[in-house]
C-alpha cells in the first residue's frame, strides 16, 4: 500500500466478489464492478499518481543496435472546459507519443507501443542512477525537442477538432435558418453562441507531459 486508506474500503475492512451470482447468495459480499466506487476510486488513485509514470529499459535482443538510446515520451492533450460545452465530442483526452533517438529523430511510427519491451532496471536503482545522471543533458535536450515536436502533432489535433465542429454545428445552423419560425431563430442564436465559445476553448487546450520510457540496447 502507498497510502493508508484504500479508496472505498471500510475500516472494518470487506469481502467481495466478482460474480453476480455470489453476491445475490452472500449478502455480506460486496460485487465489484467497474462502476463500483471502490474500482472506480482504485483506477483514479492509480491514473492520478506517479506511479509508473517513468521507467528505464534494457534491451538484450531485437533489430536496434549495441549502444541505441531512445526516450519514449507520452503526452496527454486535454481540453479544460464546462461540461455543458461539450468540447470531449470534438476534442477527448488525447495521448501524442513520440520515440527519440540520440538525434531527436522520431521512430514513434515504426516503433508501436508494444514493439518496445525489455528488462526493466527498477529493481538496480544504483546502476540506472548511473546511467541516467551520464546522459542527463541529452535527456533534457531530448525533453525540450520532444515537447516542441508534441506541439505541431497538437495544434492538427486541434484543428481537426476544429473543423469537425464546424462542419457540424454550420449544418445545423443552415436547417434551422431554413425555418421560419421564432423558436428555430432563438436554437439558432444559442447554437451561435454554442460555437463562439467553442472557437476560443478548443485552442487552448493543454499538453501534459504524462509519461516517460528510457531505452538503452547493450
């Protein structure tokens, strides 16, 4: 446990289950689902904390040569904004990823998610505080390229939003202009409104650095 309370879990502790079935015979078990407050709780504790944020892998095998660096950077795009806006049905967290080599080159394309695996170095923190510290100012460089390169993938992001909402709301605000009576023109106005808001939310949505992987082929 990294903290003292488990979220939703009563100080006299609780049995649970998984199976329907098992909680209607057993009324002193409680029937976790993905909805359930003690999931859902577990899931934000994990998403929200530092925990696997950042890793250091060796890789043994595979096509990359002796010697290859690469830092994988995961970036979430998020738009802040009232939920009446509903900005997330043009623009939903998105994750950007990029793989850099030594010379900010991105492999992210070539290199899939699961196409990068090896041993990971979190149980000899000596030796990949060692490695690390050696190539601290490539790191940064590679950081500092990396959120520039996110930038550009970001704003087509945006302006793919952008235009999605466009097309959409502009067609709904042609029909309503074909009718002529008082409650379309008042839907017409407020759908205005709608995209006006809209137009100055989406741009500012924000990029956050939410993950790193650090790669190093012996």
């Amino acid at each position: 446990m990294r903290q003292e309370q488990f979220p939703g879990l009563p100080e006299e502790g609780a049995t649970v289950t998984f199976e329907r079935g098992d909680a209607l015979v057993h009324e002193d078990r409680l029937f976790l689902t993905w909805e359930h407050p003690m999931v859902r709780g577990a899931l934000d504790e994990l998403v929200g904390s530092d925990l696997g944020s950042a890793a250091f892998l060796v890789l043994e095998e595979g096509p990359l040569p002796s010697g290859t660096l690469l830092l994988e950077l995961v970036f979430i795009l998020n738009c802040v904004a009232p939920r009446e806006l509903e900005a997330s049905r043009y623009l939903p967290p998105t994750s950007l990823r990029l793989v850099l080599d030594r010379q900010g080159r991105d492999y992210a394309a070539l290199l899939p998610p699961g196409g990068l695996r090896g041993k990971s170095m979190h149980r000899d923190r000596q030796t990949a505080a060692r490695v690390i510290k050696s190539q601290a100012d490539l790191l940064r460089r590679l950081i500092v390229q990396g959120e520039q390169l996110v930038a550009e993938q970001a704003r087509e992001v945006v302006d793919q939003a952008l235009s999605r909402m466009r097309a959409e709301l502009e067609e709904e605000q042609q029909r309503l202009r074909s009718l002529s009576d008082g409650s379309a023109m008042e839907e017409l106005q407020l759908l205005e409104d709608h995209q006006a808001l809209l137009e100055q939310t989406l741009p500012r949505t924000r990029l956050r650095l939410d993950a790193l992987r650090l790669f190093v082929r012996v």
